[in-house]
C-alpha cells in the first residue's frame, strides 16, 4: 500500500508516519521509485506497538527505539533479547545497587531462576528496601504467597505467547509490559474497594 | 521526648522534622513551656508514614497533605476516608472520562461493588482502551482469570488489616498501596524471567 493508505488503515497521521521513518521507529518501506514506496501490514503492526508505546505508556522516543532496534535484530537468545527489550520500559530511575541483597534473599527462597544485573532484581530490591524502611518488612510466609499468586498470573500470561517468531515474542512481552501493568493495579485497587465495602456493610 | 530524641530515634535530621512541622505533615508536639514540647510513638510513626511518601514513593509535599489530613479527620465513613487517601496516590495524569464504558463492563463482569467516581475506575478505564487501541482488547475469559487472580492478592492483604482504628486502617492501605505495587511488579516481570528461562531451555 501506499503511504497515504498506511495513515488511513493504522490511523496514525501521515506527518506523525514520516516523523517515526526520520527517528527509524518505523522500517522504511520497499522502494518502488525514486520517490515511491510501497508498505504493509508488517508496518500497520509496528505502527500500533509505536502508538501503544508512545500515546499509552508514555515512553520517551529513544526508548522505543531502543526496543525497535531489539525486534530487528534479536540476535540469538531470545532471553537476552527480551531482556534488552524489557529494560527499556519504565521504571527508570532505580537505583542499581552493588548487591541486592534483599531481592537475592527472595529470589532464592521463591527458587527462580533469574538475570542478575537485571532492572527488575534492582526493581524488587528497592521494594523490599522501601517496606524495611517503612518498619513494615516482609516476612517470608508473605513473600512466599505474593511469589506464588503473582506468579499464576504471569503463567496465564505467558501461556498465550507464541515463540515461533522471535519478533512475535518480544512484541508480546513488551506490550504484556506496559499495558497490563496498568490493569493489574487497577484490578488490585478497585477489588480492595469491593473487599472494603463488604467489611463495612459487615462491621 | 524531645525533638532531638525524635530525629534520633526516627533517622530523620533534626531541619527536616522542622520542615515537616511547617509544612503541616507532622502534627505538633505537646507544648511543655514557651519553647519546648515533646513528642511520643505517634511521632516516630507519622515520620516513617511520610517518609515512605516522599522518599520511596516519591509523592509531593502536597499530596501527603491530603493524606495526613484524612488520617487525622477520617469523618464517619470509613470507605469514604479510604477513597480519599487512596486518590492522592498516583498515578494523577489519568484522565476522567464522562462514562468509562469498559470499566464498568468488566466491574459487572466481576461482580464487584465500586465507588464509580473513584481514580481506580478511570485507571481501569484507560489500561482497558490502551489494550484496545493496540490491537489487543482484554478477552472476557482473561479479565475474569485476572480479576480472580488479583482478588486473591488483594484478600491477602485485606486480611492482615486492622480496623479497630480508622488510622490504622488507612495508614495500612495507603502504603500497602505504595509499597507492595512497586514489589507486584517487579516479582511479575521476575516470573516472566524464570519462566522464560524454563522455555528456552526447554525448547
């Protein structure tokens, strides 16, 4: 399809399509002249995993293009690749600590396998920090139930990917990432405000 | 104890309990003379409430206000308090929109009561036309596998709360709220990592 098609079929606005072909967000299309180029639903696809990243998640430009480059070329071990790729989502500002004490302790009793110098051990890390610092530490019996529900969760979760293409696999993670983070928390919150007018309805 | 003994036992410096006395985060001390007054555990407590605010979770000063206003005058409605306190936490860019359609689909789907006026709603709302707006619309089937799944975490926690004080309560919500979201989070993306790890050396 043309380009003028490309901004009708994903809805992206032609002047927002040249901007993500300028940044190398999107993959240019297969030239058909000097000044044609023909797309197609490869590039509608890539037009929504940018519109999610940028409209819905907030993600800055080079973030996204981080997790493009990514999904281009994966390389050949698609957990490193989902690594790469899942860093480049926020939280950013975590500090990464020399040893993560806290979060190897968990880890280890939760027994899963994981990447040491990876975002979410520093993630983890300054949760529990943040509890210990609050006085309200996490015992272990309570770590030991959260592992295992939030774990059902991302089974459910992973349950519904396909890893035949890598770029299959990345997109989903990502997208799993940004927009079912949101959902869960909003889930969370609004079933403590069912749970909490049972009790008070109850008290 | 004296507002020495106070920095002493909370960790917190001396200029920033006074900061926080001027900012009307921590209430005063009970005046002993002209120039001193003295301070007990309810001190130590507020500190470590609101240091959790604005150092772990990073709230402004402003809305901590909020939320120590509602602690030290919940009104009659336990409920009402909760909403209040919890809607100063963020995220706050979340738009309102007049009807959240698919919010309130997936409450009636899941059966659950709600504050229809609530941030959560909105949340909801917007993780729900995110996924939408991405091509992946949330599936009946995987809401109500969701909704159950986060319900359970949400029990867990509900039922280590206390009532017997409003301030208990609130202060247990609030920052079961800003602490253990951040740690749901990052023991999911670790899931995800221990169960990538499963399949790819499996496959």
């Amino acid at each position: 399809m043309r380009i003028s098609e490309l901004a009708e079929q994903s809805g992206v606005p032609l002047p927002t399509i040249k901007y993500y072909l300028r940044e190398g967000l999107l993959m240019p299309g297969t030239a058909t002249s000097a000044t044609r180029a023909t797309y197609d639903d490869d590039h509608v696809r890539r037009l929504a995993l940018i519109r999610a990243l940028i409209d819905v998640a907030g993600l800055p430009v080079a973030k996204v293009r981080t997790i493009v480059a990514v999904l281009e070329d994966p390389g050949p071990s698609l957990f490193e690749a989902l690594g790469k790729a899942i860093e480049a989502l926020p939280p950013y500002d975590v500090e990464r600590r020399a040893e993560h004490r806290r979060a190897r302790h968990a880890l280890d009793l939760l027994g899963q396998n994981y990447e040491p110098g990876s975002a979410a051990v520093a993630h983890l890390e300054s949760a529990l920090a943040g509890l210990e610092s609050a006085g309200r530490p996490l015992r272990d019996d309570r770590l030991l139930e959260y592992g295992r529900q939030v774990r059902a969760i991302a089974e459910g979760e992973i349950a519904t990917m396909t890893v035949d293409r890598a770029e299959d696999a990345l997109e989903h993670a990502v997208l799993g990432t940004v927009l079912h983070e949101p959902l869960i928390l909003a889930l969370r919150r609004l079933a403590h405000q069912d749970l909490y007018l049972a009790r008070s309805s109850a008290g």
